[in-house]
C-alpha cells in the first residue's frame, strides 16, 4: 500500500495567530502559557467595544489584532476592517471596505462579517462572501485590490473563511442555487479559477471553509458542500475526487491527519466522516473508513490532537474518539450551545459556548473538566492566540487575556 505524505497550510510566524484557527488551521496553540483562568475583570490587560457585528475570529500578527466587522448605518451597511495594537488595544487604523446599500438578510446566528482575515507577507485578506473580498496593507488599512466578482445568493449570508496556500485563496461559495468552488489570486485579486460543484444536489447552501494539505507532493483542496465532499487540485481547480454523503448547510473546517480527512456533511442530521486520502473519482465505496453521528457537530469544527479526535455538537454535547477507528472514549453534556470550535491550549483543550463560557477539559481518553471561566456576551467566534496571551471577542467587545 502506497503510504501517503501529508503536509498541511501553514502561515507560521512564531507568536503570531495569521488566520482561523491559528498557524496551521488546525486549533493548536504554540508558544508561552496563557491563563487558565479569567473573567469579565481576572487577567484582563485591555477590552475594547468593537461597533457593529462580526463573527470572524480576531487575526494577530506583527503586534497587531486585526478584525472585520459589520456596521449598519441607517438603510446602509458598512463593511470594515480594523488593525489594533496588541499591546494597548488602541485603534491603529479602521477602514471601510465596502459599503452596501441594502442591507442583506441573513440568518439569526449569522452576521454580515463572520470569515476570518488572513495576515500574510505585509497584507490582510478580508473576506465578506458574495459581498466582496480585499487586500488591504497592514501598515494603514489601504486597500490594495477589491474583488466584487463571486456573486452567489448566501441564504442565510455568509460564513465560510477563505485558506491561503501557493498564492491563492480558497472560498466556497454554495449559495442557494449553481453552487462552486473558487481560488483568487493574491497578488492580483483576479479569479484562477472557479470550478462548479458536480453533484445536483436538492439543497445546495453551505457555510464551509475548506482545508488545504499537500498530498504526496500535491496541493489539494477538501472541500464539503451540498450533499457531498469534493477534493480539488489548487493549481488547477480540477476535481480530483468526490465523497457521496446527503446533506447541507456545511459549517465545520475539516481536519486532516493520519492519512484521513474528518469533515461533517450535514446541518440538520450532522454525521462526523472519516475518509482515507488518496483515489480518484468517486471513493464512497472504497475510502470510508468510520462514521458517527452521536455527538456530532453542526458548526463547530473537530480537533485533532494526536490519536484523539475532540468535537463538540451544536447542542453541548463533547466527545473524543480514537481517529483512526472512530471507538469513542468518552461523551459529556458541557451545557450551553455551542458555535466556536474547540482549541488546544496549555495542553488542554478548550471549548467556549455561545454564552461566554469556556471549559478546559484535559486531553486523553479519560474524561476530567478542569475548570471554567466566564465573560458576558455572545461568543460565537473561535479565539485567537499568541505571545501568551488569548484574544477572545464576543458580540460587543474584544478581550486580551494574559498574565
């Protein structure tokens, strides 16, 4: 049997946290200790109101935090970016992307700024979905390109985050009818390619932000959408492989390790997959190697950590199951809803409900809640850590948490 290579998307910058989910997307924090506890006043340096409404996780880098974020003005809304210094939470910069003039429906949970920016070689990519997408520069917030081309109806708005990799972003765009697949190239902000979902599916919407791993020395794109995951050559666009699997409105990032791609392909009735990497054409019959629909999350995305996958359903319901054969270990009511998708952090893993509260759970097949903290607000974006310190935003404010 062939053994298969795997490297996964890094932007990794020591002490910096560049994009959803951090250095290589995958929820894994590096670097000195953050506290174990905190509060609305405990081990708070700074908190700063943000204006408007975002969803995205904070980006840090360069000693800097930068955020999106949606202002409605009037019948108007306001599509921003904003830079603030890591140390003092001052405004460095703010600045308009794009303003709306009929403000979009979207749903309840949603928000008009819910993808993450990425940080990357002096730039900051900001995605707004079928809104628009940008590169403004670090130093001042110009804007650099503006692509207003990636026109799909959103039900519901958007959420998925784009993934930078060989100079190209990576968005799905699954909207309420002809659904694809999309790289723009970073220098230009021009489209590489556009490649349309090849699977009719009955209800085509979905949330995804996709992964992105070299496989055997390719760069591929996992992609789960309507009723399906679909596996793409970045270069390229060309579908490569396909899982066939009913379902819709796809939120979690995949996550990838031990020759398997972990992905969720379903809202409603959510059911964890994990499928062997590698084949060509449709692999449903030969590349499914577990499923568990137990527990399963609808939003937030699954961790990794060593031979332990860690998930949280929609409902509070946390789990950890052994990768390679999906024999769960343990399963625990944590309380609260849950959106924000879990992070390893001082060795722990830590999982933060819609509410504010954040369980530390230790890692391993055993299940032991180590404690909980709490600040006020809706929490429904992922943190973001770095330097020691963890840069946590709710639904009013931006908190730096650190010794």
């Amino acid at each position: 049997m062939m053994k298969l290579v795997i490297t996964l998307v890094s932007l990794m910058f020591i002490g910096d946290w560049p994009q959803f989910r951090g250095p290589n997307s995958d929820g894994h924090v590096t670097g000195p200790e953050t506290p174990l506890q905190w509060s609305e006043t405990e081990n708070v340096v700074w908190k700063v109101p943000v204006a408007g409404l975002g969803w995205s996780s904070p980006s840090v880098a360069g000693g800097r935090v930068f955020l999106t974020t949606a202002v409605q003005e009037g019948d108007q809304l306001s599509l921003r970016a904003l830079a603030l210094d890591s140390k003092t939470g001052q405004t460095i910069w703010d600045r308009e992307v794009r303003r709306i003039e009929a403000v979009p429906s979207i749903h309840t949970k949603n928000s008009h700024a819910s993808p993450t920016p990425i940080i990357h070689d002096g730039s900051v990519f900001v995605h707004f979905g079928a809104l628009g997408m940008a590169r403004l520069a670090t130093k001042d917030g110009s804007i650099e390109w503006l692509n207003n081309e990636l026109q799909y109806n959103p039900l519901h708005g958007s959420g998925g985050s784009p993934v930078l990799m060989n100079g190209k972003l990576v968005v799905s765009c699954d909207g309420t009818s002809d659904p694809f697949v999309a790289a723009v190239d970073a220098e230009t902000g021009k489209i590489a390619w556009r490649t349309p979902r090849s699977v009719a599916a009955r209800i085509t919407h979905s949330f995804v932000t996709a992964a992105v791993a070299v496989v055997d020395g390719k760069a591929q794109v996992f992609a789960p959408g309507p009723d399906h995951l679909a596996v793409y050559d970045l270069e390229t666009g060309t579908e490569i492989c396909k899982v066939l699997a009913p379902g819709w409105s796809v939120v979690p990032q995949p996550a990838i390790g031990h020759g398997l791609v972990f992905y969720n392909h379903d809202y409603d009735n959510p059911e964890l997959m994990a499928v062997r990497l590698g084949g060509t054409g449709d692999i449903t019959d030969t590349h499914v190697a577990w499923r568990i629909n137990r527990g399963a999350p609808s939003t937030p995305s699954p961790l990794l950590v060593g031979d332990e996958l860690y998930f949280v359903a929609d409902n509070g319901i946390a789990s950890c199951v052994d990768a390679k054969t999906g024999e769960r270990h343990w399963m625990e009511r944590l309380g609260g809803n849950f959106s924000a998708s879990p992070v390893l952090a001082n060795g722990r893993v830590l999982f933060l409900n819609e509410a504010g509260v954040a369980t530390w759970v230790k890692t391993g097949v055993k299940f032991e809640s180590l404690g909980q903290n709490e600040v006020p607000g809706r929490s429904f974006a992922t943190p973001a850590f770095a330097d020691g310190a963890m840069y946590l935003r709710t639904d009013t404010t931006l908190y730096k948490i650190a010794k």
